[in-house]
C-alpha cells in the first residue's frame, strides 16, 4: 500500500486525490531549493536550537521533566511542540534521504518524549516541571502541545514505518 500523508480516497466528497509520499520529488526551482536548504540548514540548525540549554530549552525541559526535581523549566509553554514538529519535519526528510543522522535524533528526541510520559499518559513539560496542577490555564497550552504530539507521532509512523512515537 502506497504512504499517503493524507488519505481521503475513499472521501466522496474531495476534489482532488492525494498522491502516495514517494511518486513526486523537487527537481529543480522554488520547492526543490526550499527542501535543500531544509535538508542542509533548517533540521540542523534547529536541533542545535533544541539542544541548546541557552536558547532552545527543549530538550533539557523534556529531560527535567522525566525525572522531577532534576532541574528549573526554562522558557515557554508551548515549546513541547517544537520538538514534536522538529519529529514531523524530520521524519518526511528521512523517508526522501534515509539519512542515518536525522534517524538517530529522532530516536533521541522520542525517547525523551517517552520517559516524559506520566504512567496515566499525561505529557507536557512545563507543568510537569514546576509541578503545576494539569489543565488549569488554557495558557500553558496542554492541548495545543499534544494535537502537535499526534500529528508528529501519525507523520512519523507513515514516513518511517516505526510506531515509536505512536506508542507515546
């Protein structure tokens, strides 16, 4: 069966029917130079941004908050969603160059997703950290943080194959 991002061939009600993931490719032009510079400057840069505990916060928020008490929440509320969209990026540039680099961070960033997760299935760093009761505040953007986990976790299992993220 053929990877759709989006499969709505059975809808009667679409105009327009999706292609499969892999029959189109950016030879040339506008989209081809906006996937190169993705694939050369974008997912590099902005995992150096999510790792870094001076500008990004990420990462370290995700680690502090898999084991409490290990550090002070740093930044925003809705930045979980930059890794999960980082995940989301990164997975479509995978299934196109099968690079072995963007695989292994992704890994490593679902892993630090997974041992964020509570036993019961609740995730989102900030209140986790500061260890702020849940769904208090629309403001501290729990729901907007997981529709990002779902998208990046469906993205990543039809572009890699793997339900890693799904399991989260």
């Amino acid at each position: 069966a053929a990877d759709y991002i989006v499969d709505h061939r059975q809808s009667p009600h679409a105009q327009l029917r999706p292609l499969p993931f892999d029959a189109v490719q950016w030879t040339d032009g506008f989209w081809s130079d906006r996937f190169k510079q993705v694939c050369e400057v974008s997912l590099d840069e902005s995992w150096r941004l999510l790792a870094d505990p001076a500008a990004g916060h990420v990462l370290d928020n995700f680690r502090f908050a898999a084991r409490p008490g290990s550090g002070t929440y740093t930044g925003t509320p809705w930045q979980d969603e930059w890794l999960y969209k980082w995940i989301e990026a990164a997975a479509c540039v995978w299934r196109t160059t099968r690079d072995p680099e963007i695989e292994r961070r992704m890994s490593e960033g679902i892993a630090l997703i997974a041992a964020a997760q509570q036993p019961d299935g609740y995730l989102s760093t900030m209140p986790l950290v500061t260890r702020q009761p849940r769904f208090q505040d629309a403001q501290d953007h729990e729901i907007y943080n997981m529709s990002h986990l779902l998208t990046a976790g469906v993205i990543h299992y039809r572009m890699t194959g793997q339900d890693t993220l799904l399991a989260v």
